[in-house]
C-alpha cells in the first residue's frame, strides 16, 4: 500500500466519527468582519515613479509591497488594514465527553462589485474527546480536518518564518500578488491532523495533499505532506516544542532531470521561556497549535487582565530541498539545497502596556523554498559571487487607554535585505531590453517575484523604518489609523532619458524616502 493510499485508509474512519455528531448543547456564533480602508503607501511619489505604480490617495486596498513595512505581519498572513471582509460560521455540539466543533471562514479580498475575490479561510472540522467528562482535566485527543484549504495546519511557531502550508505546494500565495511560486496549479491542499494534548504538552500528526502535472508522463500525480511534532513543559515557566514534516511535491519539470522527484524534508525547533498571562502567540496558527478554543480564540480582542506577564522565545528551521544540480557539467544530477531560519521573540505586558522586539534570520533559499530556489526548481548557482541573508532587528511600544479605549504604539526596525552578486540568470533578464543586462549585478531579494537590481558598482545598505498606529474601539466598531515611513535606498527602476524610446534604458534609483498613510473604518458582526 502507497503511503498516499494509508493517509486516506487512516483518516476516512475519524472522518466518520464527525458526520455522526449527536443532537445535543450547541454553541453557534455568526462573525464576519467588514473593512473600509482608505490610503496612499507613498505621499512623496507620482503614479510611474515606482514599481508598481502608486497611483495615489484612494479608497482600495494597500499595494503590498509599498503597504507593509519589512516588520508587519509578524505573526499573521495579513494586516488589519486591507479592504477586506471575513465571515465566520461556527457551531459547537458538545455531548458528555465528546465536542463536535465546526467553522466555515471565507475570506473576501480586493472586494469588488460582485464579490469575485472570495477564498477559504481556514475552515475546519473538529472532534474533541475530553478523557474527564467535567473538563477538569484538560487531557483530549483531537481530530482536526481542514476540508477546503490546511494552509493554517504549518510547520514552525512564528508566523514570518513558517513553511509548509499550501505555497509548497506551488499555490500562489493570495496575500502577494507579486509571488510566484512556479506554476499556476490550482488544485486545492486539504489535510487533517490528530492531536493528543493535555496540561503539560501536546504531540501532534497530520497530512495534507493536492495535486500536481507530472510533466514525465503528462498525467496529474497526487503530492502530500505529513507533518508533526510535539511541545513540553519543562517547568512552569520552560516550554520546548519540535516539529517537522516531509513534503513530496511532484517532479522536476527541467528536462534534463525530468521525472526526478522532487521533495522537501526539514524540522524547526523552539524554547520557549514565560511567566504570567499569555502575552500573544500567533493568531493564524491557533487552529492547529494546542488550544482546544479554536474558532473562539481566533476572533476574540486582545484582553489585558492587570498585573505582569513576559516571554521570551528562540527559533530555528532547518530544511533540504531535491533540486537541479546547477554546476554546467552536472545539470542531469540533483542535489539537495539546504535552507536556514530562525528567530528570537521577547514579548512584555505590565497592566495596559505592551512591549515587543524580534530578531529574524532568513538565508536566500529559505526565503524562496516555495519557488522552489532562486531558477526555479534548480539549486543556488555555485558560480554566484556572494549570497547574504535577509536579517531584521524591531522593536515596539503600545499602550491601551480603558476610558476612550484607545491603543497608541509605535514600531520601528531596521534590515538588511537578502542579495546575490553574480551573473542574471535567464528567468530575470528575459523581460529586459538586452542594453539593460550587467555582466554582474547586485540584486536584492525581497520576497518570492519581489526583487531590485541595483546598478553596476553599487552596493546593498541598510533599511530602516518606522510605524506610529492608533485603534479606537466604539461598541462593535473600531477605527484604525497609522502613518509608515521608511528610508530605502536599495529600489530601482527602468527608465529612459526623457521617455525617448530611441534612448539606452538605465536603471536608476527610486527616492529612499517613503512616507505613507493608511485609515481603516471596520464593524464586526
């Protein structure tokens, strides 16, 4: 029996288990978010002087490169500034010692006149058994199916520096439009996972799987992923957690290795050091993390219960990807890519004030794991002069007023960006006018299909940038405001003298200098 062929013999009978849900105590909630957001990422452009374009103040939704500051999103998919809309079906049965919970969340982006944009938030089917019917003792096995889409069901702790979910699959990631992760395969990534939790620790194992072309054959081939981990507490105060997972995802398509297969294999590890009240964890990641609340976590407000509570945590990712041998001579071989990540959170709440600061690594092919690599499905060139990393210190401060409830903070942080200097590969230079190729370059890597390359003799400098933000909450409504501003002198463009298309194009330097705001109106019903 294939692998494959197991995961769905061990699931169909816990799937089973969940359409037999009794008749019995329901919990149900409708909660669906609705945002209006009005911006402008840059007040100190004009429409053509960036790439994409800014086109100015305006009521939509914030490019994301120019909307987002290199430190946002930290531990979310997205920020709360976006013309977007949430909706969320819930329902809870619980029966002695057994809950049957269920959510359906879409998720509505870019809205437009007929809701075209609408995709699957992370939907879910829970079966919770409680070994103590009172629920006095928190030991539970659970079940958890994501029918639509297990992007949630991820592999690390903080969000920024999470791999495994849907993109691994070459899903294009819908919070980038500027990412490309090698192909437009559709199909959808569903999985499940078991989890055996209670007071002290947590072990968890799942899968999930899509389809894919395998260009060897021209037939689509089932690819899948199975993921797990586990996480202890030492003591009161010292938690350690593992996970790790194995990712076959197809063949590679280059035809002097085709048919050869192409997978994924890693593991990251976190310590984690805390005292008092939760002070904030992933909100993304609550559906599969252990927190038998679900959907409950997920939608409520950041409490603040007095006194003092901290943490501190460590990170580290480790993985290895079968690609493309990239060596001239040896390009019918593969050979396995390794990729590095890590981090290092410190968290701070005394009473209403909140203080944060990360530490983030990234190396280059971490950073484009998705793609897979910077040429797509062939490992880092040897012949590649230099390769630095992605790396970001940041730190804030907010403070929650009680009587107007009203949240003020500021963040700031600098970063030096991920490069490579060495000779254009083809999938850059295809799309340029051939005066516009350097023998040798720096570019500098954003993120997957965000790149700038800068002009001959120069190098990559630090970024810096900061964000003032306010929240003030009215009944069920709230109104959110934040300035940006940030100074990068590493963005470039095409250009040519005058517009005259008889002229040599050049790359030039964008203004270093953003200075950007957004507003957002949003209700919550």
């Amino acid at each position: 029996m294939s692998c494959t062929r197991f995961l769905f013999a061990f699931a169909l009978p816990a799937l089973a288990v969940l359409v037999q849900s009794p008749a019995a105590r329901a919990g149900d909630f409708l909660n669906m978010r609705l945002s209006f957001n009005i911006t402008d990422e840059n007040v100190l452009v004009k429409p053509g002087e960036t790439v994409p374009s800014i086109p100015g103040p305006r009521i939509g939704t914030p490019i994301p490169r120019w909307g987002s500051l290199f430190f946002d999103n930290y531990d979310t998919r997205a920020n709360a500034f976006e013309n977007t809309s949430n909706m969320v079906l819930y329902k809870l049965v619980a029966d002695g010692a057994d809950d049957y919970e269920g959510a359906f969340v879409l998720r509505f982006n870019n809205l437009s006149d007929d809701l075209s944009a609408v995709r699957d938030g992370g939907s879910y089917l829970k079966y919770t058994h409680w070994f103590d019917p009172t629920r006095a003792d928190k030991a539970n096995l659970t079940f958890t199916a994501f029918p639509m889409a297990a992007d949630m069901f991820r592999l690390g702790y903080s969000y920024k520096i999470s791999w495994g979910g849907s993109p691994i699959f070459f899903k294009t990631n819908p919070d980038n439009p500027f990412a490309s992760t090698g192909s437009s395969n559709s199909a959808p990534v569903p999985g499940f996972k078991m989890q055996l939790a209670d007071d002290e620790g947590y072990v968890f194992l799942g899968a999930k799987t899509s389809m894919r072309l395998n260009e060897s054959i021209n037939e689509q081939q089932t690819i899948y992923g199975v993921l797990g981990g586990a996480g202890y507490d030492v003591t009161e105060m010292l938690r350690l957690e593992t996970n790790g997972g194995f990712f076959h995802r197809g063949v590679n398509p280059i035809q002097s290795v085709l048919g050869r297969p192409m997978q994924t294999v890693g593991a990251s590890a976190q310590a984690m050091v805390h005292d008092g009240a939760p002070v904030g964890r992933s909100v993304d990641f609550n559906l599969y993390k252990n927190d038998p609340s679900g959907a409950l976590r997920v939608f409520q407000d950041e409490q603040y219960p007095g006194g003092v509570s901290w943490l501190l945590s460590a990170e580290g990712t480790y993985t290895s990807t079968v690609l493309q041998d990239a060596r001239p001579d040896y390009t019918a071989n593969i050979v396995r890519q390794p990729a590095l990540a890590g981090d290092v959170n410190a968290r701070l709440k005394i009473d209403h004030l909140r203080v944060h600061a990360d530490l983030t690594y990234m190396d280059l092919a971490f950073m484009l794991i998705n793609v897979p690599s910077f040429v797509p499905y062939q490992a880092i060139s040897s012949s590649i002069e230099t390769v630095t990393p992605q790396i970001f210190a940041a730190g804030g401060v907010d403070y929650f007023f009680t009587g107007p409830k009203l949240t003020v903070g500021v963040t700031g942080g600098i970063q030096t960006p991920a490069t490579f200097k060495g000779h254009l590969p083809p999938s850059f230079t295809n799309a340029l006018p051939a005066e516009a190729i350097p023998d040798s370059s720096v570019v500098v890597i954003r993120s997957e299909g965000v790149f700038d390359i800068l002009p001959a003799g120069y190098k990559v400098v630090p970024i810096y940038a900061t964000k003032l933000s306010a929240v003030l909450e009215v009944g069920g409504f709230r109104v959110l405001a934040e300035t940006l501003c940030a100074y990068d002198n590493n963005v470039t463009r095409l250009t040519r003298v005058n517009n005259d298309p008889q002229q040599v194009s050049t790359r030039i330097f964008n203004k270093p200098w953003q200075l950007g705001f957004n507003v957002a109106f949003q209700a919550r019903l």
